[in-house]
C-alpha cells in the first residue's frame, strides 16, 4: 500500500497513551518505524524517561516526545496531549488491578470515554483506536468448543464481579481478573454508547488481544506483563501460570502492527478485531525451549492441560497485519518464544 493511500501520511503526529507498557512501546516503535512521530503520554515522566533514549537509539532525535498525563479520567488532562494530533491510540488502563468492580468499572469507563470527549475538540484527529482484551469476547474454556468472533461480548461476567463475595480481598487473583474483565466489557459498551450518541468525525476502532508474548523493548525498565508467562518457564520461577487455562496467542509485535493498522489503513473503521493467533499451550512453550537451549534443564510438562478448541475467527485482523508486514500472517509460537527470551541468554 503506497504511503499516500492512507489515513494518516508520513510525519503525522500520534498520541499513544500508556507508552511504558509492553504494548504500548511496542506500537510507538512501530509507528516510528513507519516514520510518523509520536508523543507518548504516560503517568509519570520522570519514571518513564528511558523511553526517550530508547527510542533515539533506535529511529533518531527529535521523532518521539514523552508527556506526563496527571489524570485520564478527565477530559481536561488530555488538552496539552492532543495539541496537534491527528491519531491516538489509547492503550491505558486502570492499573489498580482491585477486586472491586465499583472501582475498575467507572475508572476505566472514565478513562476511555474522557479521551474521547476531548478529542472531539480536535478536528484535526481522523482516528482513535481502543485497546481491550480478549476476556471482553469470552474466557478460555479448554476442550470446549464455541465460537469467539468480534460480535461477541462477554457481558455476563459483569455481573459475576459484582457478585463476588465482599469483603473484597487484594490478594485473591480471581476476583481481580473479573473485576477486570467486568471493566473492559464496560468499556466497549460505554464508547459504543459514546458513538450513538456524540456521532464523532474520527472513526474509532477497537483491538482485543488474547495473550500476549514476545519480545520485552526495555526489560530493565519494564515487567513485560504477561511475557513474564515465558520468562518464567526460562527461569524456573514457580505458580505463574497457576491460573492461566490453555488459550490462543499473539506476539506483541502483530499486536502492534494491529493497532497501527486500526490507526492507518483506509477502510477500517468502528471495527472491533481480535489479536488471535493460533492456540498455545505451557507445554508447547517448554519445547520450545528445551529446542532453543538444549542443555539447559527445564520443567517437566504439566499433566491434563487440555487445549483450546475454540472456534476463533481472526481472518479480518490477520489481513490487517499482512498488510503492514509484507504478506506474512501471525508470528509463530516458536519465534515468539525465542524473541521473548532473548534478552535473558547468555545470563
């Protein structure tokens, strides 16, 4: 596709929120890469300041500039952000991880809406894209066949955060994870709402990505988030994967070849598309592993996983990411697994 064919053109200003996290690095690389420039906002500047060499080293000076954003849940806290913009992509979140859905809910409804309430000042902005999760369309069932497509929303698991039992409690995992999930179907529902209703000049596209793996750009400076799932396999750390059912993955990098795609390609517009890959399991990783280093000893593979037989249909985002990628489809399990551990050989 020629560079005058799409949305936005070379050189254009994007705002990418969240740009410490895995994912969010990840898009700003890419978008750099296609030679657009980019502000990133994030909580804390000062914390998040490696990105500034990060980036230099990798494209050059003066193409990607960092910006603190005190509060997202108030329209007001994007206005110096947005100056100039002509695309965002909104990866942000709440990040208390509470177990309290009255919490989780209006935070990251507020946080989404309150983006686009700003940016409907900006007339400049064509278009906004959204990062959800893949627990907003359905859970991981092993063994169990169902179809998992982008009209799918998991609107029932809503209701089971708010029935969970109070008091709730920090440390209990799952109640977080359906505080969360509870929250991104919100979400999804609110901005579908925020459409009807306020019928904004910029399109607005959606990405759910089921698990994320691959490559970390800063592993001194970033967790990785759920790349720590391989990492751990690497290391030997015990319990990660303790709650994790066999499910479907994606390399961070078409992750974020989707997002840009969601930002840039005519044509995609109040999309919803999933980061689907292929199905993974802890035991396909391991041998994956044990191929990359041969001498090195790793756990034995679990027992009983089962596998995911969900009927997912990723065709749409798979030719989106064709299209940024020179014909190639999703990046295999094998070259993710070796892309997430790279930076841990040799140690």
């Amino acid at each position: 596709m020629a560079p005058t064919d799409l949305i936005l053109p070379s050189n254009s200003l994007v705002l990418v929120t969240g740009a410490s996290g895995y994912i969010a690095s990840h898009i700003v690389d890419q978008l750099l890469e296609r030679g657009y420039r980019v502000r990133g906002s994030v909580r804390n500047a000062a914390k998040s300041s490696f990105l500034n060499e990060l980036y230099s080293k990798r494209h050059g000076d003066g193409k990607f500039e960092l910006i603190g954003i005190a509060d997202y849940m108030k329209p007001e806290g994007y206005t110096e952000a947005l100056k100039d913009v002509t695309g965002v992509i909104h990866t942000v979140g709440d990040t208390s991880f509470s177990p309290d859905p009255d919490v989780t809910v209006p935070n990251t409804v507020a946080i989404a809406t309150s983006l686009l309430t700003a940016a409907l000042s900006i007339p400049a902005i064509k278009r906004v894209v959204f990062t959800s999760s893949s627990v907003a369309i359905a859970f991981p069932e092993p063994n169990k066949v169902f179809p998992v497509n982008a009209s799918i929303f998991n609107d029932g698991i809503i209701a089971a955060a708010y029935a969970a039992p109070k008091p709730y409690d920090p440390n209990n995992f799952m109640q977080s994870f359906l505080a969360y999930a509870a929250s991104k179907v919100s979400a999804e529902h609110a901005i579908e709402k925020f459409v009807a209703e306020q019928k904004p000049k910029y399109a607005i596209n959606v990405i759910c990505p089921n698990t994320v793996l691959g490559e970390v750009l800063a592993p001194e400076h970033q967790d990785g988030s759920t790349s720590g799932l391989v990492t751990s396999l690497y290391t030997g750390k015990k319990g990660t994967w303790s709650f994790l059912p066999p499910q479907y993955y994606v390399n961070v990098k078409d992750v974020a070849r989707l997002h840009v795609a969601a930002l840039i390609v005519p044509g995609v517009e109040g999309e919803r598309l999933l980061g689907y890959a292929k199905p993974f399991s802890q035991t396909e990783i391991l041998g994956y592993l044990r191929k990359l280093e041969p001498g090195k000893e790793f756990e034995k593979d679990p027992e009983g996983e089962g596998r995911d037989v969900s009927e997912v249909d990723s065709k749409r985002s798979e030719v989106l990411v064709k299209v940024l990628k020179n014909g190639e489809g999703w990046t295999s399990l094998e070259e993710t697994v070796g892309d997430n551990v790279k930076h841990l050989q040799g140690k």
